[in-house]
C-alpha cells in the first residue's frame, strides 16, 4: 500500500485520504513541484532543439542544401512545426504515454506488454514486434551518446558569435562541462531536477519571448501555422524537402526521453509542462527564428543566438549551456531507465543500480552506463568537433526509435484495449508514413554521419539478444546440474546421503522449486551437513514494473511440514532492486517450519564460472561476446542486499 501511495503522489493523483483545510492547496503545490522537476529532467533534449534545427536545414555545407528563399523559409518552418505536432504531441503525449505500465513508460515498457499478449497470441508477428521493440531500445542508446554532444557543442558554439576568436576554446569547454555532467549523476534526478527546474523555466520563457519580438516585427510569418505551407514544400518541391526532413527532425529529438522518464514524475507532470510552456515556446522560437532568416538570409548562419539582441547574446550563450546540460540530462536518465529494465527482462546481466531517491520510486543511477555514456559522448565530441557535423548522425537514432515505438503502440492498442480494427489502421497510416518518410530521409545521410547510430543500435542489439540467447542456454545447464528439488529433498528424508543437522539457518538463493540450489547440493554431498531451518529463495521478475506487496511472497512446504525445509518465491517488477534480508522479514513465522534466525543467517550463492564449449548452440564470437558481458555482471550479494560476513558463495563450471 505504501508503494501504491507514493506512485499515486509521483503521478500527481489523489492521495486516499481526506481532504483538511489547506489540503488542496498543497496538492496543488506537490503538483506544481512535480511539473518543476520534470521541466528540469524531463524537457531539456527537446527543448534545446531551437539553438541548431533551422541552422542545420539551411546549411550551405550540407550535401543536399536547402536554398533560402521566401517559399522555402515558410515550407521549413510549417515542416517544423507539423513535425512536432504529429509525432511528439499526437504520438507520444497523446498516444504512447498512455501505454504505460504501472505508471512506468518508455520502448521497454512497450516491449513487455508485447510480450504479455504475445504469450496469448503466440506468433512470428509478436516476436518479430519484440525484437523491433530491442533495437529501438538499442537506438534509444545511441541517441543517449549523440545528444550530450551535439546539445551542448551547439551551445558553447554560440561563443562565436559573441567573439570569433573564442572558436578554438568550444571543444575544450564542451568536454570539460560533459565530464562534470556525469561526475554529478551520482546525486540523482531528484536533486538535478530541483536545480535544473528553475533553469529551464527561465529558458524556455527566453526563447519564447525572442521569438514574439521578431514575429512582431515580420507578423507574416504566422501563415506557416498552416498546414498547407508543409504540404505546398513538401509534395511542391519534393527533391528539396525529402532531404531537408533529415534537419527537421532534430526538432522532436527528445520524445522518447519523454516518454522513458515518465515513471520519474507521471504523465500529468510531464503533460502539462509540455503543453503550457516548453510547446509555446519552442514554436515561438521556430516562428520567430523564420522571421529573421527572412529579413536577411545572412542569418542562417545562427539564426538562434541572432535571434537574440546583441547585450543579450553572452548570458543567452550561458543559458543555452545550462539548457543543454540537461538536455543531456534527459536522455543520460532516459538510458538508466532502459538499462535497469533490460536488465530486469534478461536481456542485460545484473548490474549495479543505486537508487537516488528514498521517497520516489524509479530515480536511479547506474555507475556502469553512466561511465559508458561519458566516455562515448567525449569521444564523439573531439572526432566531430562540431554540431552541424553531428546532425547527420543524430536524426537516424532518433527516427528508427520512434517508428518502432508507433508500431509497439498501435499493437498493444488493438490487442491489449480491443480498439477498432478500422481505426488502428488509419491512425497507423498516417503516423507511420510519416516517420518513414523520416527515416527514408535519414538514410540518405547513411554515409556522412547516419552509419554511427546505427552501428551503436546494431551492437547494443547483437549484446542484447545474445546475453538472452547465452541465459537461457545457462539455465538450462544448470538445471541439468541441481537435478529435481523433490528427489533432493525426498533423499534428505531418507537418509539416503548421511547428514549432520547444524543449528541456525541458511538462506539459498536458487532460480526456481524446480532444481536443488548446487550450493546446498555441495554442502549436503561433501560437507554431510545441513541446517535446522533452511529457505530456498527463489526471485522472480515479473512483467510489470513492480509488484504489491500483498503478492510479494509465496511460501512452500515443499512435501513436509516438519523437515524445517521450505521455499520461498519473492517477485519483484522490474523497476525494483530485490532485497532479500528485508523480504525475508516479511514473513509469517507461522508459515516457516519453525523460527528463522535472519539476524544470524547464513546466505549461500551459486557462482558459475563460464567456459567456451564444443557444442553449436551458438556461434564461436556470441559465446565469446556473452562471456565477455558476464564479466560486468554486478556482485549478487551487494545486489541483493546481503551482508558480506555471513555471506558463502560456492563456485561451479558450465560450458556454453
């Protein structure tokens, strides 16, 4: 129940409690915080979009430019602005943010309740739609390497502008403000938010109102909120704008980051953040920015920072830095967020995650990715030294994501709601042939930049689907090994294998009821020894985020009520770290066979060492892959919550 409460306060809902004086004000206060806070996570990679999108069309560099000419100017803009209202308003606040589970959002959301219904409707489509579900995630991963850079070289870029002779000083600024980026991730999202919150609302009331004083100033520039304008340039001039969309889409870069972190702050929060500030005023920035490019086309050359009056530039340059570290922010949680639950689902091995936050559910840090991500994103930054050079790469990332993630949706919109054939047809059509178009866009770019998300997708995706392939293959080797926990238990009764009965109790962690835990079948077979009391522990991770906690525990006698044997299953979701001292806590002495000593237990793991074997069960460079990854698995005992010094583990080999 307490999990429930603080979920239903994340997603700024009603508490089940009355109502006392003052109480709805400081609801609404929570709510206002939430909406904060998610401005200052959640926003920042979209947001920042304004400071290259338009520079990035109209690049004279580009190898398909767009000429600057009044129809262009206005067709750009209308792309920009139809382009944002179809793929981020309608398909993932309108749409794919209701496909949450448990509040929890994000492609591996989707993926699982593919995987739920697939279990239903078995059939190639399903597991087809699952692994589409793993690359995307995959490509997730790439766009969380690509934004830090791209976001804040735009930014540090506009030292340029203010003073020339700064160009040489962009790169090492870039790298030093990425490297205290993720020194500082330790601290949470929490605490990120709170600062970053402020910022960020001072950020997008900037741009906007910059982009209300050149709209006034060319008041013209409003037609290109018709539709008609996209369609006139797009369909009118299609040699042109087929290759401009790949810079428009930088424009709804951050959508899926959206979405992955919406389990930090609800969709509530992150709506109406969306609606009644950063939507306004990045169009306002767009409109205005297409003003100025038509007054004079000399503006092209940085039509954001032009934007901007000549006193204001230098403090817009600092702003537009704060802006894009948690631009970066955004897709740095968003990839924590993916990882933990990829993890979870086994398609990653355990690894060490830190929860941030002892109040909200789902603020997490993962050290390992965390330093993945930094070393990536500095590299990219000193090979292309530059933002307009990465914009060829960025768009791939984020196109492939959020194709797949439309076709996820309208998937689990037919077979999880039951939604009308008919409908999901249309809808699907008409969201689909636009993010195609996109993506066909951006395979134009393949070879000037677009090749580099997709080689990370194609990696991340071959690690993925092999540690899955290398578990299962594992799992199955070691059930051969335990043998049946019936048979085991039924020799213990029988004396079969001579054994001494020691006092206290020891906890195996084991992967189901089905096999012996091989640390018990050594302590039995070569020690001759057991304990009074003794609980298999198996945990499971079921497909939804997290489990309550009147379904946490399910005990077993296994056979007999007084052998002082049982088994315990613990289910966690998959957004939850298992701790195995404070789960056993929870049991009903009744139920165990007699009183457990956890104060004094004694916990045994299973440690399996991996070796390459002759069999063809997969090919020679996956099995070497998949014992490589084995080797950044996270210590189970620290993972689990289990005190070192009454901690044994016991080793054992399988080939793979």
């Amino acid at each position: 129940m307490a999990n429930r409460r603080r979920r239903g306060e994340a997603d700024g809902g009603h508490a089940a409690r009355p109502l006392e004086a003052g109480g709805q004000v400081a609801h609404d206060s929570v709510r206002l915080a939430l909406v904060i806070g998610a401005l200052g996570v959640v926003f920042g990679d979209i947001g920042t979009s304004p400071i290259y999108t338009l520079q990035t069309v109209f690049n004279p560099s580009d190898p398909h430019p767009v000429p600057v000419t009044t129809q262009n100017v206005y067709g750009v803009v209308s792309l920009v602005f139809w382009s944002v209202v179809i793929i981020v308003l309608v398909t993932y606040v309108l749409l794919a943010m209701r496909a949450d589970h448990d509040g929890e959002g994000g492609i591996m959301a989707l993926i699982t309740l593919v995987r739920r219904w697939s279990s239903r409707r078995a059939g190639r489509a399903t597991a087809l739609l699952a692994a589409l579900g793993i690359f995307g995630a995959s490509l997730f991963f790439g766009d969380s390497m690509i934004t830090p850079a791209i976001s804040v070289l735009s930014a540090v870029e506009g030292l340029k502008v203010v003073q020339p002779s700064l160009e040489s000083a962009v790169v090492p600024i870039t790298a030093l403000i990425i490297i205290l980026l993720f020194v500082v991730q330790r601290r949470g999202t929490a605490a990120v938010g709170r600062v970053f919150g402020p910022v960020m609302i001072a950020w997008f009331t900037a741009i906007g109102a910059c982009g209300v004083v050149n709209i006034a100033d060319h008041p013209a520039i409003l037609r290109a909120l018709s539709p008609t304008y996209a369609l006139g340039f797009l369909f009118g001039h299609f040699g042109t704008a087929f290759f401009a969309l790949a810079a428009v889409v930088l424009a709804v870069t951050g959508a899926e980051a959206l979405y992955a972190d919406m389990g930090h702050f609800g969709r509530r929060a992150i709506t109406r953040g969306w609606m009644f500030l950063v939507f306004p005023a990045c169009i306002l920035s767009y409109l205005g920015q297409g003003a100025l490019i038509l007054a004079d086309s000399k503006n092209i050359r940085s039509p954001f920072f032009l934007l901007v009056p000549e006193w204001g530039r230098l403090p817009m340059v600092l702003l537009a830095t704060a802006a894009t570290v948690i631009a970066s922010q955004a897709v740095i949680t968003g990839a924590y967020s993916v990882t933990s639950q990829a993890a979870q689902l086994g398609y990653l091995p355990r690894l060490r995650i830190a929860h941030t936050s002892e109040s909200t559910i789902g603020q997490i840090y993962v050290p390992w990715i965390n330093w993945l991500l930094m070393v990536s994103v500095l590299t990219l930054v000193f090979a292309f030294r530059s933002s307009t050079a990465l914009a060829f790469a960025f768009g791939m990332a984020v196109t492939g994501t959020i194709t797949i993630t439309t076709l996820l949706f309208f998937y689990v919109a037919r077979a999880k709601w039951g939604t009308p054939t008919w409908l999901i047809a249309i809808g699907a059509t008409v969201l689909l042939f636009v993010d195609l178009l996109f993506v066909a866009a951006n395979l134009t770019k393949l070879i000037h930049g677009a090749w580099l998300p997709l080689l990370i997708g194609l990696t991340a995706f071959t690690v993925m689907t092999t540690w899955q392939r290398g578990r299962q293959l594992v799992t199955a080797e070691r059930a051969r090994l335990e043998g049946p926990l019936p048979e085991f238990i039924d020799d213990l009764r029988t004396e079969k294998v001579p054994t001494l009965r020691i006092p206290g109790t020891a906890v195996f962690l084991n992967r189901g009821k089905q096999t012996a835990p091989l640390a018990m079948r050594a302590n039995v077979e070569h020690n001759h020894v057991r304990h009074d009391q003794v609980v298999i522990l198996s945990l499971e991770t079921k497909p939804v985020p997290r489990v309550p906690a009147d379904q946490r525990i399910v005990v077993d006698d296994l056979g007999y009520r007084d052998d002082g044997i049982i088994h315990v299953t613990a289910r966690f979701g998959y957004m939850e770290t298992p701790d195995v001292p404070s789960t056993l806590a929870q049991l009903d002495p009744a139920r165990t066979e007699g009183p457990l000593d956890l104060d004094q237990a004694s916990y045994f793991l299973s440690k399996i060492e991996l070796r390459r074997g002759k069999a063809r069960t997969m090919a020679a460079w996956r099995k070497r892959l998949f014992i490589a990854t084995s080797y950044i698995t996270a210590d189970a005992a620290e993972y689990f919550g289990l005190p070192r010094d009454r901690t044994v583990v016991m080793g054992s080999q399988i080939e793979v």
